[in-house]
C-alpha cells in the first residue's frame, strides 16, 4: 500500500508537498513529458531525488486525467557494500511493478579510471547505455531521471566554465536512437525542498560510494558557488533557472542560432531597451538641438 503522507505530518509539509506535487506536475505539462498510455521507467538510484520523483509521479498518477505505467528500476553495479536488498524491500512495501538491473559498471570504472581520477563521467556513460537497453526490453518509451532544477543549473555553469557551451539539462530529450525520451519531470523543483520532503518521508536512503566521496568533483565546487550566491542574494539560482528557458539568440554571439552575417536592419526584437528608444514617447532623453559638430539630448521630466 502506498504510503504518501508520514505519521505525525505538520500542515507545513503538506504545503511542501503539494507544492512539489504541482511543480513537477507543471513541468509535466508545459514539456508535454508524459502522455496518455506511456510507459515510464523511473530510474532510482536510492538517493534523495530518485525517491522523491517516485513518489510524487505516484501521486500524480493518482490524480492525472490520463493513463500511463509507472516501472521504477534500479541498476545494481556491484558496487562492494551495496545494499541490494533495500530498494526491492521497498517497492514490494509501495506494491509497484519494480526491475532490479544487475550490470557490473563498477569493475570497469575502477579499471579504466586511475585513482583520484573522478569517476563520473564513465559512470554515467555506462549507467545510461544500461538504462536504454532496459527501456527497451520493457517497451518503456518514457526515461524518468531525478535531476531537479539545481542540477540543471549547476550543469549549466560547468558546460560554461569547462567546455565553452552555453549547454544545460534539457527537461525533456530525445535519445540518440530517438527510441526514447528522456524527461525530467523535477526540473522546476529546487534541490533544498526535495531534501526536506525526503528527509519528513524517511525515504531509504542509499548514498553512492562510488562517486560521492570524491573532493575534487567540480560539480561539488559549482554548486558550493551557486550556494554562496543564494545566500548573498535568495532567488538567484531560479533566476539563473528562468533564464535558460527566456533565451535571446539574437543577444548572444552564435551564428548558427542567429544570421548576424544577413542583418542588415534591425528588428524589433532586436533592440536593446536598457536605456529606451528615444524615438517613443515617454523615453528618458529626447534630442534637444544639434549645431556643428554638436548633438545634444536633455533629460525628459
């Protein structure tokens, strides 16, 4: 039976959590990530974000007025230590249709990755062709992940500091085969709501031992970045979120998104309004005289 509330819930976690239920479901919605009679394979890694798309995608299917599958899956890499008995305890309690995936990516990593080296970058290459496969052989045409905005964001910013793109998560994607899609249906969801949720839930837990002690991850120093920045100014990193989807192509410098080789006028959507078209009424300047050599514009009242 499907537990979605903890015992002893306080009215602030209900807030917490519808308002999660509805930012999920608005992603959902405005990327069109899950339609009537999909099947979403629900990758869950056993951490924090995996559990909590879960669970909420659970409440959603609830409530939703279509109807679409969920198979939650779990990809255990033989990793030493792994507590593989957790997560398939787990979904026989919620009493969901679960896949335990046995692939040994741990082995491989450890061989082709020196020590102090990171790992990640292998990892998740492997990790996603296992996926695939397993997508297809349930005929999942859906890839849930749990990324939430501050992953996209803070992806963002290391595609920008070490592979010179302006290049983020996208919420919804198609795989290169475009046999599937991938969606990311936490992307409006901030990282600190989803920890709180998980933390009032009691998820189990299980944390990657592969990766997660690295220090010298930079995804670890971005996001402590991010999070001094937040501090200094409280909204920053959503700001940052709203800004990957209100792009301006002809603001930037990429010729292949923008013909600045053909502009020979500008537009409209061209202009840049920061101090106004003096041409409009109501603009900061107007032109006052010109004599010789000399323009001059006086402040309007």
């Amino acid at each position: 039976m499907i537990k979605h509330l903890p015992d002893n819930h306080s009215n602030n976690f209900i807030k917490l959590r519808n308002s999660l239920i509805s930012a999920t479901g608005k992603a959902i919605g405005d990327y069109n990530m899950i339609e009537d009679g999909d099947t979403v394979l629900v990758c869950m890694s056993g951490g924090k974000d995996s559990h909590a798309l879960l669970m909420i995608l659970l409440a959603l299917q609830e409530r939703a007025p279509i109807n679409f599958k969920l198979i939650a899956m779990n990809l255990d890499q033989k990793q030493p230590g792994f507590p593989a008995d957790i997560l398939p305890a787990y979904f026989e309690k919620l009493g969901i249709d679960y896949r335990i995936v046995e692939a040994d990516t741990y082995s491989i990593v450890k061989e082709k990755i020196p020590e102090g080296k990171t790992t990640c970058s292998l990892c998740s290459r492997l990790r996603r062709g296992v996926i695939y496969t397993t997508a297809k052989e349930l005929g999942a045409n859906k890839i849930a992940l749990g990324h939430h905005r501050d992953d996209i964001v803070e992806t963002l910013f290391l595609n920008l500091f070490f592979g010179a793109k302006l290049k983020a998560m996208p919420p919804k994607l198609a795989t290169n085969d475009r046999q599937n899609i991938v969606i990311r249906p936490l992307a409006y969801c901030s990282e600190k709501d989803i920890a709180s949720y998980a933390r009032q839930m009691e998820f189990p837990i299980i944390p990657c031992d592969l990766c997660g002690s690295q220090e010298n991850l930079q995804r670890q120093k971005v996001k402590d970045m991010l999070q001094s920045w937040e501090r200094e100014q409280p909204g920053r990193i959503n700001n940052i979120f709203r800004a990957i989807a209100n792009v301006e192509p002809s603001h930037l410098a990429d010729t292949g998104l923008y013909d600045f080789k053909g502009l020979s006028q500008a537009k409209a959507d061209d202009e840049d309004p920061l101090f106004g078209d003096i041409a409009n009424e109501g603009a900061a300047l107007s032109l006052a005289s010109t004599e010789g050599s000399k323009i001059e514009f006086v402040r309007n009242k």
